[in-house]
C-alpha cells in the first residue's frame, strides 16, 4: 500500500521544491515559478510540515540546502519526469512504432478490406507487425477479453454493446451466386425458383436460419438449406457444376466469382432484402488510443 502521506500532498508543491531546490533563493524561485515570494514562502512552509526537514537553511551568505535536500534534488527531478510520462498523452509515431495489431473476421470479410489496408500500413509503419486471429462463433466476445484490437463483421453484438464502437466501411446489396451452367443463370428469376432451388448457406454458428428466411415467410415462400459453410473460401469449390445457390453481399459474391465458372444474378424483385453493413468494431478500452485512431484514419483513407 502505498504511504497515507501521498494523499496529503498537493503535487503542485514537488514542482515547486524542485525550483526551491535548484535556486536555492526563495524570491529567485518565485521569479521562475512566476509566483509571488509569499506564495512560494506558505509552500515552503507546507513542504517543511510534510516532509519534516528544513530544507532551506538560512546563512550568513544566503541560504544552503538541508543534508535531506540534497538528497532529494536527483530524486525529485527523475520522480517529476515519471510524474509527466504518466498523464501525458502517449505519444506514438508510425514510422518506428512496432507494435503487434491483432485483427479477426470471417476469411472473405478480411481477404476484402484488410490486404490493401496493411499494405498501405506497411509503407507507413514498417515496424508495426499484425496478426489476423481466427474468428470465433462471435467475435465480440473476442473484444471484449481484449484477445483483439478489431473485428471485422457484417453482425450487431447481442452484448456489451455500450463498451464497443464501430465505422461503417461498406453498404452493398445482397445478390444470387450460382454456377454458369445452373438452371437459373439465363433469363428472369421468379420467388418461387429461387425458394424451390436448394440452397446453400455460410454460418458462422453452424446453426440457426439465414437473413433470408424473414424475407421468403413474408411472401409465403420457405427454402431448403442443402449445405451450411462456417466460411467463404470454398464456396466456389462448392457452386461450379452444381444446383445450389448462395445469397451473398454484392462484394463478397463478386471476389468468389473471380477466375471460376460461376456467375451472379440479382435477387428476384420480390425479394427484396434489405443492404448488407460491414463494420469496424473496436472496444472502448482502445477508443482514444492514438496508435488505433491513426490505423482507424488510414483505413478510412483506404476506402476513400
């Protein structure tokens, strides 16, 4: 525990025996200190009370430090600095900063944001070093326990939602994903074949209904999930040559589609679904961390 005596001493007054101690003249020091000599002489007296020592000893020839105040002239001027380390700002520079950013989200979420990102990093920052941590069922809780510093997610937190922010990166409507050879890739698309096609599904929990569902009960319409997927990378592998479809986010169904014989197709007008959201979400532990807010700013120049 640290000395009862800490909490009776008005820190104002260490910066005013460190001038004390230095001039060892209590108008020279109130000069400096650009305070009148009777404040400077009541604080010298408060010093004197709380550190039980003299301090300044008067002579014939002026004043001269107590054997306790010179002592104290090294320590108090390296105690100061540690003082003003502790409430100031943390400073941060990019250029040598190597600090280890931690980053999750599903596989295609990250293939689509980060890569330019860190790229962008790595000419900046150079030292910095990053690590993409494997995404849990939810990644909020993964904030939470401070396990990462972002998260990348098309999904809102059903907790502790008061202790995480989050930037919008993306809007993009949501499209059908099928091989070029699927029944449904040429001509108009009705609601009923396109409920009627089995379908196939990425989920994160492995459980649960899709986005989708909501949207088909209001017409009347169910789907048949054949396939669920815990991520997008091969979705591709999954789609050529087959009867399924996927409902994907414009972006991510585009990036899949690239180079494989697959090809996109809106939803049917009915269907209307509602856009899909990407977020950045960071926890408030990091909110006004500078080294956060300027990856932050350089992802927002990314997109820009």
């Amino acid at each position: 525990m640290r000395s009862l005596k800490l909490r009776n001493i008005d820190l104002n007054l260490l910066v005013v025996l460190d001038v004390l101690l230095a001039e060892q003249h209590v108008s020279r020091a109130a000069e400096r200190l650009n305070m009148s000599q009777p404040a400077v002489s009541r604080a010298l007296g408060r010093l004197r009370e709380t550190l039980n020592d003299p301090i300044l000893i008067r002579t014939a020839s002026g004043f001269t430090l107590s054997s306790r105040a010179v002592l104290l002239r090294g320590e108090l001027d390296i105690a100061l600095r540690d003082i003003e380390r502790v409430i100031e700002p943390p400073s941060f520079d990019p250029s040598t900063d190597d600090s280890l950013i931690r980053l999750t989200g599903l596989d295609m979420e990250i293939g689509l944001y980060f890569p330019v990102l860190i790229k962008r990093l790595r000419k900046i920052a150079p030292s910095m070093r990053f690590e993409v941590v494997r995404q849990e069922h939810d990644s909020f809780p993964m904030l939470e326990r401070d396990d990462v510093h972002f998260s990348l997610s098309g999904l809102a937190p059903m907790s502790a939602e008061h202790s995480l922010h989050r930037k919008t990166l993306q809007e993009m409507k949501v499209v059908c994903l099928m091989a070029e050879n699927h029944a449904l890739a040429h001509g108009s698309m009705t609601a009923e074949e396109y409920a009627n096609t089995p379908h196939g599904l990425v989920s994160i929990t492995g459980r649960g209904p899709g986005s989708m569902e909501q949207v088909l009960a209001q017409h009347g319409l169910q789907r048949k999930v054949a396939l669920r997927l815990s991520g997008f990378t091969s979705v591709a592998d999954f789609l050529e040559d087959s009867d399924l479809i996927f409902t994907l986010p414009e972006r991510l169904a585009e990036r899949i589609a690239q180079g494989r014989k697959l090809c996109i197709r809106p939803l049917p007008a009915p269907l209307k679904a509602n856009s899909v959201r990407f977020y950045l979400y960071w926890h408030e532990r990091y909110h006004n961390d500078p080294r956060m807010i300027w990856i932050r700013e350089q992802l927002s120049a990314t997109l820009a």
